[in-house]
C-alpha cells in the first residue's frame, strides 16, 4: 500500500470518526464573529452561514444573544447539564442583562436542549421553549431535516422577541395553571372540607351499622344497606353524609331508649353486650359534643339578633316571605350562597332592616358594578412571567352573575423557585469564566426546556 493510499485511508476515518465532545473543546464562535458552532460539520458551509446571519440580525434587533451549538456527541454525558456549564463558560448574554439563550442539540443522544439566561425566564418561558421543541424542531428532526428545525425554531424566537408578551390566551391559561394555580387556598379550602366530612361520615356510618347490625332485623339490615349504598354513590355531595349521619345518631338513640338504658351509660358502659369499642364510643361522643356545640352557639347568635329587633320592634320574616324585601341581586347573592339576607319588619313604622352576612368560602368576589358578591372568575391571563429574580403579574377576569358586568383584577404570580438538586445547576458560578467570554458575561437561569427526536 502506497503511503498516498495510506493517508487517504487515515484522513477519512479522521473526518467520519467522532470524537466526543467536552465543554472546553467546543470553540466559541464569537472568535470568528458568528453565534453558531458546528465543530463536526452536522450541517453544510453554506447553511451554517445563513444561520449565522440570522443570528447577528437578532442581536442587533433586539440585543438578545442566541448561541447554537451542534454536535455528533458528548459521550455519556447529561445534555442538560453539559448545556448549563457550556453557557456559563461562554457567558451568553450580556452582563447585567442576562439575555442569553444557548441551543444545544446532540446527534447521538438524538437530543435538543434549551438553556435560558436569567433575563429571558419571563420570555423564552419554560411553556414557549418547550412549545418551540415538540412542535417545530422535532418533526423536522425526526426527518433529519437539521437545518430546518433550526430555522423553523429561530422564526418562533425572533416572534417572541418582537412580540414578548402575546401567548395566545389558551397558551397563558395554561402555563399559569400549570405552575401559579389561581384559585387561592381558601377557595380551595371548602372542598378539602367537604372532602374531610364525606370521610368522616362514612366512616360514623359503617361504625354505627357493622357494631348495631345483631339489633336489626332482615329488612332493617336490607334498607341499612341501600341508604350505605347511597352514601356511597353520592359520595361527593356533603348533604346526603350529614343526613345519613344524623339519622344514624337518632337511631342509635332510639335503640337506647328501647333498651331504656340512658346514652351517657350505654356509650361508657363497660358492659360486655355493648357494641361499641372504646375508639368508636370517643368518636361518636366528640361527633356529638361538635354538632351540639355548634348548634347551641349559632342558636345564641341568632337569638341575641331576634332580642335586640323585638326591643325595636323588629319581626323576623321567613324565608318564604323574604323576596318582597329583597333587591335582585341580594337574591341572586342567596342563590348562589355568597350572602345570608336575614329581613326584619317592622308593622309599627312600616320599615325593615336586612342583617347580611358574608359567608364563608365563597368563590364569588365583589362587582364593580352593582357592588353585590356574585361576581365568578371566568379565566386568567398573564401579563408578564416570573422569573428567578422576579415576580409576575396576572389578570384575572371576573363575570357578574347578577348584573352581567366583566371586570378584570390584576394579582402578583410569585417569583418561581428552585430545588437545589432539581437541575444540577451548582450555586456557585464560575464569575471568572463568565467575564473573559466574548460574548458578553451572561448567566444562566436553569430555564428552559429539552426534547428527543
């Protein structure tokens, strides 16, 4: 073999063989004045010089700095990871600024990476970068169409910075429920209630069925079932557990009576006939204490309201009368269960007085317009987007159910947060690294998103 045949030989398996890449052996573009780096030729001369261009017209339009980085591989290596130390080395964006985004895309690990700068998070969201890789980058990869994922990806970006803060709003809806859930924790509150109560009911129930069933007879036991039965097929619906508890409750009292044993005595009985166990006789008597308890205070309430109207000569009307005394929208405030109207008349004078209360839990929110609870939050839309650094702001978009007005209340999206091993980001920057690129001393946010073809 001649040694021509001899390099040839050596010169093609040196351009076909590749080599894996580290974070220090990519050379940095900005030495030949270009935002791209194509170390292993994955796209042609010609096409890597169209994206370069495309790249300097995006700095000098909106001063942003997107860097893109291709390579064959990066050996066994985590791209995620290999994508935060390659921004931080390079400082992409400027300093102070932040307004870098690196692109990284892996051959062998048929992986796309990106890497946002803290300045970019309320922009390049997580929601947009990884819209922009599902959507328009990896169809184009999945035909080996490199080239045009990445121009397809760079027309979303140089959108977005045109237009930084139009999502659509289907896009905004969902990215703040995703991570800023609106309802707030006492909106959500009753459900959890609820939820606790429906437990707590079934479980005073079955106690109260398995520990009375010697007592019932056949069809006693068949209608115990179905009203369990019930309970159950309605379990989300806290009136039919509180009905079946309270009947329960009464029906345990009536068995006692039968057995003309007093309730304090049969409960605490020690008595080896008695049904119930220890943990059942101190559920059921703090059930008890509970209902009674809150019963004889709202009863104390309520009656201390009836005696100062008598002193005034105040009748309470029923609710049966009420509505003759009642606005429209206090009406619709009742429907809904916003507000307690209470109406007291007065025959002497012929005046009435209206004791409202606002009830607790209420989704509805005040109307700017007639003033009344019964304004409901129809949607959400962000504004601008949390970062790291900052916080967002949202508008929530509210309906009246009684005089159809729509209003909007701007509220604050909280700044988002990082675990400290969630990403593999080290809290500790190389600030030395940072400042000697030449691309302008950005830092790295931890945003962003990735995608395999």
């Amino acid at each position: 073999m001649t040694l021509k045949k001899v390099l040839a030989i050596s010169y093609l398996l040196l351009t076909t063989i590749a080599w894996a890449h580290t974070v220090d052996s990519i050379p940095n573009p900005t030495k030949r004045n270009s935002y791209i780096a194509n170390p292993d030729g994955v796209i042609k001369p010609d096409i890597e010089k169209i994206i370069a261009e495309r790249l300097q017209n995006i700095k000098n339009t909106s001063s942003n700095q997107v860097a893109i980085v291709i390579v064959k591989t990066i050996d066994d290596q985590v791209p995620k990871d290999f994508a935060v130390k390659l921004f931080d080395k390079w400082g992409i964006g400027e300093k102070g600024k932040d307004n870098g985004l690196l692109i990284l895309l892996v051959m062998d690990q048929r992986r796309i990476e990106f890497e946002v700068g803290y300045g970019l998070e309320g922009i390049i969201t997580d929601y947009r970068s990884n819209d922009i890789i599902q959507n328009y980058m990896l169809p184009e990869m999945k035909s080996a169409r490199v080239d045009q994922a990445i121009n397809f990806a760079l027309d979303q970006i140089q959108e977005i910075f045109q237009n930084p803060g139009q999502l659509s709003d289907i896009q905004m809806t969902e990215e703040l429920e995703r991570n800023f859930p609106v309802q707030s924790s006492q909106e959500n509150f009753p459900m959890m209630f609820d939820f606790i109560m429906e437990i707590f009911g079934l479980a005073i129930g079955l106690i109260i069925l398995i520990s009375n069933t010697r007592y019932l007879t056949g069809p006693q036991k068949l209608l115990a079932a179905i009203g369990l039965g019930v309970l159950f097929l309605t379990f989300f619906i806290s009136i039919f557990t509180l009905v079946y508890v309270a009947a329960n409750i009464i029906w345990l009292i009536k068995v006692n009576l039968q057995r003309r044993v007093h309730l304090i005595d049969f409960l605490f009985s020690k008595n080896s006939t008695n049904p119930l166990k220890t943990w059942e006789k101190i559920i059921f008597a703090l059930s008890w204490i509970t209902t009674v308890g809150i019963r004889k205070y709202l009863s104390i309430k309520q009656n201390q309201t009836v005696t100062k109207m008598d002193l005034e000569n105040f009748k309470f009307v029923s609710d049966a009368q009420e509505e003759q005394y009642l606005t429209a929208a206090q009406l619709k405030e009742e429907e809904l269960g916003s507000v307690e109207h209470e109406v007291y008349f007065n025959s002497v004078n012929c005046t009435n007085k209206i004791e409202s209360k606002v009830l607790p839990f209420s989704k509805y929110q005040e109307c700017k317009g007639c003033k009344a609870i019964t304004s409901e939050l129809t949607k959400s839309h962000t504004k601008s987007s949390p970062t790291y650094a900052s916080t967002g702001t949202g508008i929530n978009f509210y309906e009246c159910r009684s005089c159809q007005v729509s209003f909007e209340v701007e509220f604050t999206i909280p700044r988002l947060t990082r675990s400290s091993s969630g990403n593999g980001i080290s809290s500790s920057r190389s600030s030395s690294s940072s400042s000697s690129s030449s691309f302008g001393g950005g830092r790295s946010g931890g945003g962003g998103a990735g995608g395999s073809w």
